[in-house]
C-alpha cells in the first residue's frame, strides 16, 4: 500500500528555477552511464562482496584464501568474484591450477574506505 507523501516534503507551489535547472541538466550523465555506476553500487551494496574488496585491498588471494576468510563454500565465493570480475572492480590471474584475485584498481576501495568514513563520522 503506497503511503501519501507529507506535504512536509514537497513545495507547496509548482515553480523552477529555469536557468538552474538546465544547466544542472547538461551536467547530468546519460542514462546508461548511470546504469553502470548503479550496477557498481549494487555490487557494493552485498557485505559478502564488500568483504572480498576490502580482503583484496590487502593484494592478492587466491580463491582458496578468500573462502577461509570469508567462512564460505569456494562455489559460493566464486560466485561473487564473478560479479565482481565482470563489472571489472577485480582481476584474476591462472598460476598452473590457483587462480589468484587482485583489485582491478584502487578506485573502488577508495569509495568504500569514504563511506567506512562517513558511518564513523555519524
């Protein structure tokens, strides 16, 4: 059942500023571009990924290591590697039968490490 807004919330007349808000328009990125950055932030947003990222800010594991830090199923860490791996926030690497994971750069852990910030903060 959808609640009714409070009007508390909301402009009690319809009116805009039009300069303001075509200007901040063209500052907005397409569409699709914020698809991508909202798939980032869904993958984020998982405590089982945000805790590969953060082990993976240390360097490199391998997969194996990974389960044991973690307490899970080498399948169920895969798993979360791949959707990591395929937003390209991680990479792998093959040495003979061990796959080792790394960040694929330090951007992501920079954004978690701000928002680790800003909970202390509150």
């Amino acid at each position: 059942m959808l609640k009714k807004p409070n009007p508390k919330d909301m402009c009690q007349v319809f009116c805009f500023n039009k300069v303001k808000v075509k200007e901040i328009k063209k500052t907005i990125m397409p569409t699709e571009k914020l698809n991508a950055l909202a798939e980032i932030f869904n993958a984020i947003s998982d405590t089982t990924r945000l805790k590969i990222l953060l082990a993976l800010s240390t360097g490199e594991l391998c997969v194996c290591d990974i389960s044991h830090i973690l307490g899970s199923s080498l399948s169920a860490v895969s798993h979360q590697l791949r959707i990591l791996r395929n937003l390209r926030l991680v990479k792998y690497r093959n040495e003979g039968r061990m796959v080792f994971y790394s960040l694929a750069d330090d951007h992501t852990v920079c954004l978690i490490r701000e928002g680790i910030r800003h909970i202390k903060k509150g």
